[in-house]
C-alpha cells in the first residue's frame, strides 16, 4: 500500500537575520530560518529549504559560575566577548548570541553605554549576524534596548527577550530601527500565542519575529518542552498564522545548570566521565529539540555545537 503524502496548509515564515552594508548594516553575510511547510526533516512530505541555525552563546564578561568543562573548552577568551565571539565562529557557530549580563549590579553593574560598547565590539569581531539581550531584569533592561536599538540601527540584530512584561518597549525598538525580535513565553502553547498577537498588534511585521517558547534539558522538562514546540508547529502547519514564526531554543543554558551535567564523576562514578557526559547531555537535548521544530540553537559547549552541525547536515539529505 503507498504512503499516504500528508500536505499541509501553512507553513513556517522566513526570518532573515543581520544585514549586509548593502542593506543598511555591516554584516558580511545574513542567515534566514524557517520556510518549512512539513515537519522536521521529512522532506517526503513538504520542503525544509533552509536547515537549523546553531549560535554560540557568549557573555560580555568572563562567567563566574560556569563549570569548568565549559571553562577549558573556550579558555582565555572567555574575558574578551569579541575574542570569543571570533574563536565561536572559527569553531563553527553560525551566529552569536551575547547576553549583556553586566549591566545587572549582581554581575557588575556596568552602564548602558558599557555594554552598548560591548555589543559594538563583538559586531566588530565577527561578520555574522549578532543576537543580544540584556540581564533579564526590566528594570535595567528598557533602557538598554531602547539605546542599542537606536545605536545599531539597520544591523537587523535579532533582539530578546520581548515579554508580557516589557513587549511595547522592545516591539517598539525593534519596528523603528529594523531589527528582529524574540517573543518569549512560559512553555504554554496559548501564552505563546497571545504574546504573537500583542507583538503583531503593534504592526511587528509577523516575518521578524522569533518565539523562543522555554525549554527544558534532557530528565528536566525536554518532553514537556518537546510537547509544546511539536503542537506549535502543527499548529502552524494547519494554518494558524500566529504560530508560523520561526523557533529558538536557549540550549546550552538550560543543560549546563542541571545535576547531571555537570556533578563530579567521583561524586557519581557510574555516570562516566564528567567532560564528555556534559557534552553529550547539550547534544541530546538539541537534537531532541531539532526534531520537534527548533530553528535556531542557542549552545556553550564547542563540542556539541560541532555534534549538532554534523546532525543536520544527516538529517537534511533528502528522503528518498
């Protein structure tokens, strides 16, 4: 009996990111996500023309709490953002992702003019596209949006993290100086949508915008998470425009703070050695989020990124 084709109706929108002089920014060369109209990597049954994005997550300062697997993959460069910037995409990344944590006083305190600075430096280092955020706390996050936004106009960077919370003032930022922005919710599939519609109720152009969902780590959420991402894109398969963006998934954050990560293999023998364990752990939990529909992996570990590219570049041979 043949296999039934199973055609959908909607399809993903495509993001580009960054913008070459050319456009506006100074970027040597833009990535775009999305345009699929199947599930992931069934290219029997639709088109996934543009694969997954992996992006390296880097700080504007050296990491006080990161684990030391971590620590001697990136090693001196860690304490210059624009030197790891530059060492991530020699290594492989196809994008960074700077998180400004120094501008919250628990980790610094710097300026917003400090990490505007920060930011201008790591654009300077690399010639791809750039994401930022701030500390995560509004307060000191508003401004620091607002200022970049402003300072780096036409660069498309791709901009987070827009929130219940703080959505205006980014949205805002984000149509008036042509960047992309990253809609973040609680992993609810209805949050997710809401936060869509509000953003998009500010006239975001529905093609520039990113949902980063939440996720979890492999044992701490990944099938909950793998649950919300897979019923987004059917979702949007089906139709609902609202769903249709492309997806982030913060990765390396979310399985470099569990247990099995990163716990001392004399503390836990049986569990192998802590290096690879690590390394494997941010591998699984990508590609478990690969195949419920994440587009773009923001990772930390050199090595998993490297295991990640050469799972996509597997997965997107066509089926035939």
């Amino acid at each position: 009996m043949p296999y039934l084709m199973d055609k959908s109706s909607g399809s993903i929108y495509q993001t580009r990111l960054g913008a070459t002089r050319e456009t506006g920014g100074t970027r040597g060369r833009v990535i775009t996500v999305g345009g699929d109209n199947t599930l992931p990597f069934q290219s029997y049954e639709g088109v996934q023309p543009l694969g997954a994005v992996i992006a390296a997550e880097i700080l504007d300062s050296e990491p006080k709490a990161w684990p030391d697997t971590l620590e001697k993959a990136w090693g001196a460069c860690l304490s210059s953002p624009a030197a790891w910037a530059k060492e991530a995409v020699a290594r492989g990344a196809d994008m960074v992702y700077l998180k400004l944590m120094g501008l919250d006083p628990d980790h610094g305190g710097r300026s917003v003019d400090e990490c505007a600075a920060v930011l201008g430096e790591v654009l300077r280092a690399v010639d791809c596209p750039v994401g930022v955020q701030g500390c995560d706390n509004d307060e000191y996050d508003r401004p620091l949006i607002t200022r970049i936004a402003e300072e780096y106009k036409g660069e498309n960077l791709l901009i987070g993290l827009a929130k219940q919370s703080n959505y205006a003032t980014y949205a805002a930022s984000c149509i008036s100086n042509g960047h992309s922005l990253i809609a973040s919710s609680p992993l609810d599939i209805n949050l997710c949508k809401q936060l869509n519609i509000l953003i998009s109720d500010m006239n975001m152009p529905l093609d520039r915008i990113v949902i980063d969902p939440s996720i979890g780590a492999l044992g701490y959420g990944l099938e909950y998470a793998y649950s919300i991402l897979e019923r987004g894109r059917i979702g949007a398969l089906q139709g609902d425009r609202m769903l249709a963006m492309p997806v982030i998934a913060f990765v390396g954050a979310e399985t470099w703070k569990v247990k099995e990560s990163i716990a001392d293999t004399s503390e836990f023998p049986k569990w192998g050695d802590k290096d690879s364990r690590g390394i494997i752990w941010e591998t699984v939990t990508a590609t478990a989020l690969l195949q419920s529909g994440a587009h773009i992996l923001v990772t930390r570990h050199p090595e998993a990124m490297k295991a990640v590219r050469e799972y996509i570049d597997d997965f997107m041979t066509p089926v035939l």
